[in-house]
C-alpha cells in the first residue's frame, strides 16, 4: 500500500468507529426516552406527547445516561412553566380569572423544578419526587381559577395548564427512573 491510500484506511477506520459509537449512545438514549415515556403516569397523561418532546429535543438526545436524561427532562418542564408564568404575566388586559394568583402558582412550579434538579444532583430522588409531584397542587389551582370561563385568554390558560400537567408526568415518568 502507499502512504496515501494507508493514510486514507486509516482515517475510513476512524470515521466507521465515530459513527459506530455515535449510533450506539444514541441508541442508549432512545431506550432510556422509551422507558421514562412507558412509565404508567406518563400513559395515563400523554404518552404520544412525552416521546415527541424527548426525542425531538437534542440535550435528550444526546444524553449519555439515565441521570443525566433526567436532569434534561427536569430542566425542560420547569422552561415550560417559565413560559406559562410570561404568558400569565403577559397578558395585557385584566383577565377574568386572578392574574397574581395563577402567576404565583406558575412561579412556584418553576421553584419546585428548580429543587428538584438540585436534589437530584445530591442523589434525593424521593424529595425531588415529591417537589415534581406537590407542583399538580399549582396546576389545580390555576384550574380552579379559570373554571368554566369562556374568553380567550381563560381558554388558552386552561389548554395551556392541561399540556403543562401532561409535562409534569413527564417529570415523574423521569424521576421514577432512579
Ligand atoms: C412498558 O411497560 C409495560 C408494563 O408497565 C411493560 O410490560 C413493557 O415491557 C414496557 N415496554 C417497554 C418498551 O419498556
Ligand atoms: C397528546 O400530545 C400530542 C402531541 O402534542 C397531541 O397532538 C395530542 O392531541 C395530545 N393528546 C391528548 C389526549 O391531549
Ligand atoms: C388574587 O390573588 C392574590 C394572591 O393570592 C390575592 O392576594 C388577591 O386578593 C386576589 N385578588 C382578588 C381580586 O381576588
């Protein structure tokens, strides 16, 4: 063989391993999505939702263990409701339904989210368990808030906060698995 064509096998060689590696910690990931994604909580909200949002998401992606995926889903809930609480806040009118408190109740999923993760680093899943879980309390009381009005902004609150409660079983569906 010539230098050259010695030079190119080499660098075949490299490239056929790096995608050989890539695909097998993808495949990692994928199998871990599944498994969050078929937990019983998570099929009893939106099952369909937990897969499109995970796998279409590349910090989960490219996760390359439970934890860590975890952590990503984790982070991902609470921008969720970082969202809701702007939109709450956003609003530019009075609404029909209390604006502080349904802001409050967002802020303070955020907070729950943002316990969580730090317990998570610190190897409490069960407190953070819990943390995810007292953040359905919040989404009750925008619930309640909103009750059966019908103006636009109480409809897309109320459509908002069912997705919201369908991202926090996510968040179990993923802390259920450490
Ligand atoms: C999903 O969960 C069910 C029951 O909880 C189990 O029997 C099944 O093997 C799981 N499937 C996957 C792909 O993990
Ligand atoms: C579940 O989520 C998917 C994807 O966002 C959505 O299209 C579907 O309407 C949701 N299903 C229910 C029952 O909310
Ligand atoms: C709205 O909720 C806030 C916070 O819970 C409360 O202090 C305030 O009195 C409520 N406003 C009205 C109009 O009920």
């Amino acid at each position: 063989m010539t230098s050259s064509s010695n030079c190119f096998f080499l660098v075949s060689l490299v490239v056929l391993l790096l995608f050989f590696l890539g695909s097998t910690l993808t495949m990692a990931s994928t199998k871990d999505i599944d498994s969050i994604c078929n937990d019983s909580f998570v099929h009893n909200h939106n099952k369909t939702l937990c897969l499109q949002t995970l796998t279409a998401y590349p910090p989960a992606v490219s996760a390359t263990n439970m934890v860590n995926l975890v952590k990503v889903t984790v982070d991902l809930v609470r921008t969720q409701a970082k969202k809701r609480a702007g939109f709450v806040a956003g609003l530019e009118k009075e609404p029909t339904f209390n604006k502080t408190m349904c802001y409050e109740s967002y802020i303070s999923i955020v907070e729950n989210f943002r316990s969580a993760r730090l317990e998570i680093e610190d190897n409490d899943a069960q407190t953070a368990s819990y943390d995810i879980m007292v953040s359905f309390d919040q989404t009750k009381i925008v619930k309640d808030q909103v009750g059966k009005n019908t103006d636009k902004a109480s409809k897309r609150l109320m459509e908002m906060t069912l997705v919201m409660e369908d991202f926090i079983a996510i968040a179990v569906g993923a802390i259920n698995r450490i």
